[in-house]
C-alpha cells in the first residue's frame, strides 16, 4: 500500500514538473512579428486601370492581413505575383504605411514608433537600387553611420561580410561596374550592418546565377544557426522547403494558409500543395 501510495506521489510530481517545463518552453516562443489586419490599398492611374482591364479606381494590395512570426524561425511567405507579399513586407520594413492595422515588431509599433522599428530590422529587397556613382566601401561605412555602428564593431563586421561574400575585392569598384550578383550581395551587407536580430528577405535569390544562390542560401542558414528571426518571401518552393519552420500563402492579398512546413508537405510537395491551395481559392472565386 506505502508502495502504491508513493508510486502516486512519484507520478503526481513527475507530472506536476513536465507541465512546469512545458509551460516554461512554451513562455520562451515568442512573436517577434505580430501582423494585425493590414490593410492597404492603391489608387489607380488610368493608364493602370487601362493594363488592368478595370474600372475600379482602387486596387486592394492587402486585405485584413494577419499573422505571427516566432523568435529564431525562418518563416516563409508564398503567393502568385501581385499577391501582396512585397507590399506586406514594405509595411513591416516601415517603408510605406498600412490604411488600417498594425504590426508589433519586438514589440515596437510600425505605426506609432517606425524609427524604432527600423533599429530593430534588416530589409533587403531585389528592388534595391544602389547609386552606381558609389563604392561598396562608402555605402557600408555610410549605413553604419546611419546605425550608429562604433568604430570597432563596424570594421569587425565589414571584413566578416566583405570577406564571406567576395566584395573586399570589390570594395573600392563603383556600383555601376559591378556584376548583378556582386550587387545583391553588395545590399546584403548594407541590411545587415547593425547585426539585427530580425531580418526581410524579399526574393534574395531573384536573378542571380547558381553559385551566388548558393553563396546567399548558405548565409540565410547560417543566420538561422545565429537565432536570428527571419522572415523570406521568395518563388523558390525548394528554397523554403530547406530553410523554413512554418509557411503562409496569400492570395489576392489575403492570408489563405499559415501552417507549419511538416503539415503542408505531409502528402505531397511544397510547389503541389501550394497550387492545390490556388486552384481551390480561383475556383471560388469564379463560382
């Protein structure tokens, strides 16, 4: 009986200790990107109307939009062009601002507080434009200044980036005679020259060759090693398929699934699943 009576205890407080630390784990996943119903939309020029075939003179980019992205997870955002997804992440970037809505990034208000936003997050887009007058050593050392970035702490990090990707050898060569990798990878370090622990990827990989792929990919999984928190919008199903926890997919500016990698590819791949999704959404609409 004492036996019985003390095989409960053990249980009891076996179990007692379990939910603790479950609890415990469950307090250390935290949003770091909490979206809350964007909204935005866009006046149309008559010539736009016009290329669209409309009469509308306003065209919904993003429609009540809402999700969570967690501390240390590489989260990916799919969707056919003119989805939305670059217009999401230039709201979350503070570059342009929602019609309604908010995002929380780290607890900050894209809204009410961009310029802290701003401190906290790296953005790099495939639409970056660099002055082509510029070298890449003048542009690090001027977002730096912009970031505040000390002396030391500048140069350590210039040389770790400039030497990972190849661009010390490019340092002093104006923008405008460098390759299209060369330059993507020349935007990559200036996103990254405050070692922020939040980072915007839109389409990283978008028109370079294999090898500089490669090299970007590489360095998007070392980040991930980091912790860093990482969201990436991309048309490269592989390219997600490798590096991310969890998955949304937007669709005519709506979020129509947000769903862990290992759900969606139970039965079939990323890219079949993703245009199973498509197909079910136009064929609702044209019901």
């Amino acid at each position: 009986m004492k036996i019985a009576m003390g095989s409960e205890i053990l249980y009891s407080s076996a179990y007692n200790e379990n939910v603790i630390i479950q609890k415990f784990e469950e307090s250390l996943i935290m949003e770091v990107i909490k979206v809350m119903n964007l909204r935005k939309t866009f006046v149309l020029s008559k010539k736009q109307q016009k290329i669209q075939a409309t009469d509308e003179a306003k065209i919904v980019a993003v429609n009540d939009l809402s999700f969570e992205v967690e501390k240390g997870e590489i989260f990916g955002l799919l969707g056919p062009n003119g989805a939305g997804k670059t217009t999401t992440l230039r709201m979350l970037s503070t570059l342009i601002k929602p019609d309604s809505g908010d995002v929380l990034v780290d607890g900050s208000s894209v809204t009410k507080e961009p310029d802290k936003v701003r401190g906290k997050i790296g953005f790099l887009t495939s639409e970056l434009k660099l002055e082509d007058f510029f070298t890449p050593n003048y542009l690090f050392d001027f977002f730096s200044d912009l970031y505040h970035v000390k002396e030391d702490v500048r140069k350590r990090r210039k040389d770790e980036i400039f030497g990972r990707f190849g661009i010390d050898k490019f340092a002093e060569v104006k923008v405008g005679n460098l390759s299209t990798g060369m330059k993507q990878k020349v935007s990559l370090a200036i996103s990254l020259v405050h070692d922020p622990d939040i980072i915007i990827f839109d389409e990283p990989t978008n028109g370079l060759d294999i090898l500089t792929a490669k090299v970007v990919t590489d360095f998007l999984e070392d980040l991930k090693e980091r912790g860093k928190t990482i969201i990436l919008s991309t048309h490269i199903f592989s390219l997600v398929e490798k590096l991310c926890t969890r998955v949304a997919i937007v669709i005519d500016g709506k979020l129509t699934v947000c769903d862990s990698l290992e759900n969606l590819v139970k039965e079939k791949s990323l890219e079949d699943k993703f245009f199973e999704i498509y197909e079910e959404v136009a064929g609702d609409k044209n019901a």
